[in-house]
C-alpha cells in the first residue's frame, strides 16, 4: 500500500516525456536504419577528441571526480574570458536549472515562464512549491514587456530560452538591455543558451555580456548539442559569484562526473569539430528551408539547430506515419502546436530521408 503524504506541488508536477531512444523505437516499430531528428542532437557524434580524452580518465575510474573541476574551470573561464568563482558544472544543464530554482524558491513565490518553451523551467519551478507564471509567446517569440507587466512583488525568477526552444527565435541585445534595466534586481533571470552556438544573427542578446552589469542574471551553457556530448551529462552555469556560491552549498560535490569533466574538456579543445558542427547545421538548415519553400511547406524560421514545421494537419498523426517510414520527428501537441512537428538538421542524407517522407505523406 503507498501510504506516502505527497505534497500536492509535487502530486501536480506533470512529468517530462523525453524522446525515445533510436533503438527502443525501432524495436517497437519493427523498422530499421531509421533517423532522429526528434531531440536537437549533433548528428556527426562526439568530438573525436572528447571520446579520446573519455579513454583516458576510464583508467581512472576508482577514484572520486574532482568535486571542484578545477582544471575544467580554468580551462571554461580562460575559453570564455569569466572569472573562475562566476562558473558552475551541472550533470547537465537541467541540474543548474533545479539548482537555481531550489536557491531562490520557495511557496508563495512566483516564477515567470514564456509558453511554450522547454518544459523543464515548469518542473523545476513546481518541485520547489512556487507558482510557475505562465505568458503566451507574442509570434513565436518571448514578449518581455508582456513579462515586465507580470511582475509582482511576488516574482523571484523569469526564464528566457534564448534562442527560444521550441520555436527557435532569439531575443535581441537591446530589448535584453531594456528589460534588465527595467527588471527589480531582485528578480533572478535565467538565461537557458544551449543552442547559443548556432545563432547567426548579429542582433542576439548573449547573456554574458550582460554580467558584469546585472548580477541577478544566470546563463546556462551546455555540451549536450553543439558540442556533441548529450549522454554524458555536462552543462554549466555562468553568474555572479554570490549566485555561484549559493548553488555550490546545494549541490551534490561530484554532480560532473570524472568521465563528463574530461570529455568536457576534450571538446573544448576542438574548436574545428565545433566549427564543422555548427557549418553542418547551418548548411542543412539553409537546404530544408528551400526544400520546403519549394513544396509550399510554411516553417518558422530559427536560430537554433532546430525548426518548426507547420504540416497543416494533426502532428500526431503526422509523428506515428513518419515514424513508420523510419524518420523520428517532435510532435508540438503537447507544447500547444497540434499541427506543427520540430526538427532538427541532420547530416544531408537524413535531411534527404525527412524530405522523402514527407513527400510521401503529403501525396497520401
Ligand atoms: C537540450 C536543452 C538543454 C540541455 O540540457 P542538458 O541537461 O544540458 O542536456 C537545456 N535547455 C534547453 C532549452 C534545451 O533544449
């Protein structure tokens, strides 16, 4: 009998659905050779330097990781020119958004979210017993001002996804720069950059520079999508050093694996695999754009490694046909885009794949 007395925050929390793993869904679906385009992964694998660096800690195994990632911490703050006490590692950047919300949050707080956007703010938010405050998007992009309306004195903490995940659009440095002036400093804005390696466009707000100048703001980075190392658990924070303190008291000491801190530092070594990465990723965005253009598909535009795709009917039923032609695409049901799926680019020949199954589908 489950006799536990759940408190009702916890009891609400809806859970996260991630997407299924290549070989689960082929197994279930009886397919093979099929693509994920499903979860804005790097499709040319880890950095051959990080696997190599990985090889070399394995040795090591027996031993504790550093519990301070010193060597990952000068090598980060030296990359992106930041103090060393500014950083924190998480097993994940989904760890320092649990971090930062479990900090600063408490019952009776609020917490301003954009919808839809990465739905892990909402569970992060929900756990601690807080209000997530949810705003629609204005265009598929986040509204400041309609988040400057919102605040009250309740609020502690507003997340921007930027760019913006699902949709892919940024928020640009000077409305960034209004809204920071205009924001009580005492409201915490988390600053969700784990696609902040593919944006192009020049106007992009990137948080860090904004730093020096706001010390309630946090910026999280990850080397789950550009840097190709999504399964081993690595993201960081970057903050003021009070705010890094304070994160530093509450998680776990060895929450960034001896395995996770060396691939970390392996990929950060190769810049050139970054650079061929992102050109990837540029390169086969530019190419469905067209391709879809030349159909009539209408999409929105992104910044990120990923894009939305309007396919004028119910994405559910969309997601299950492709899936039997062996392409693993995001339905936006449940982000509240019943008719649009996600992608992301892939290496030319999945493109090609996505392309030809949607041909199929739409000719049915
Ligand atoms: C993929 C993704 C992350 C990365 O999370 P990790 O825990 O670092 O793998 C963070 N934020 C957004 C918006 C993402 O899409």
């Amino acid at each position: 009998m489950f006799r536990l007395l759940v408190p009702h925050h916890i009891q609400n929390i809806d859970p996260y659905v991630t997407g299924k793993p290549l070989e689960e869904v082929e197994r279930e679906y009886g397919i093979a050779d099929s693509v994920k385009l499903a979860s804005n992964e790097n499709p040319l694998g880890p950095s051959p330097k990080a696997m190599a660096a990985i090889q070399v800690a394995v040795s090591r195994l027996n031993r504790y990781p550093d519990g301070a990632a010193h060597e990952l911490t000068r090598r980060l703050s030296l990359h992106l020119d930041i103090p060393v006490a500014s950083l924190i590692f998480g097993n994940g950047s989904d760890e320092l958004i649990g971090l930062l919300s479990m900090a600063l949050l408490q019952p009776g707080d609020e917490a301003i979210i954009p919808q839809p956007t990465f739905l892990m703010y909402e569970i992060a938010v929900r756990a601690t017993g807080a209000t997530p405050v949810l705003l629609p998007l204005r265009d598929m992009a986040i509204d400041l001002d309609a988040i400057l309306g919102r605040v009250t004195p309740e609020t502690r903490m507003v997340f921007i996804c930027n760019p913006n995940n699902p949709t892919g659009t940024i928020v640009e440095a000077h409305s960034f720069r209004s809204f920071l002036e205009a924001l009580p400093p005492s409201v915490a804005v988390v600053v969700d950059e784990a696609y902040a390696e593919f944006v192009r466009d020049a106007a992009y707000a990137r948080g860090m520079a904004f730093l020096p100048e706001h010390r309630n703001l946090a910026v999280l980075r990850t080397f789950s999508k550009a840097y190709g190392l999504a399964g081993l658990r690595i993201g960081y924070g970057v903050m003021a050093p009070e705010l890094a303190e304070l994160l530093h008291r509450i998680r776990p000491p060895f929450n960034a694996s001896s395995l996770a801190q060396a691939g970390a530092l392996g990929a950060l070594s190769d810049q050139e695999f970054l650079q061929k990465t992102v050109k990837l990723v540029h390169d086969g965005m530019d190419e469905l754009y067209a391709a879809l253009g030349d159909r009539g598909v209408r999409y929105i535009p992104s910044q990120a490694n990923f894009f939305l795709i309007d396919v004028g009917q119910s994405a559910d039923v969309v997601f299950e046909k492709m899936l039997r032609l062996g392409v693993i695409v995001r339905s936006m049901t449940s982000y509240g885009y019943p008719e649009f799926i996600r992608i992301n680019a892939g290496l030319p020949e999945e493109n090609q794949r996505f392309l030809k199954a949607l041909d199929t589908i739409r000719t049915e």
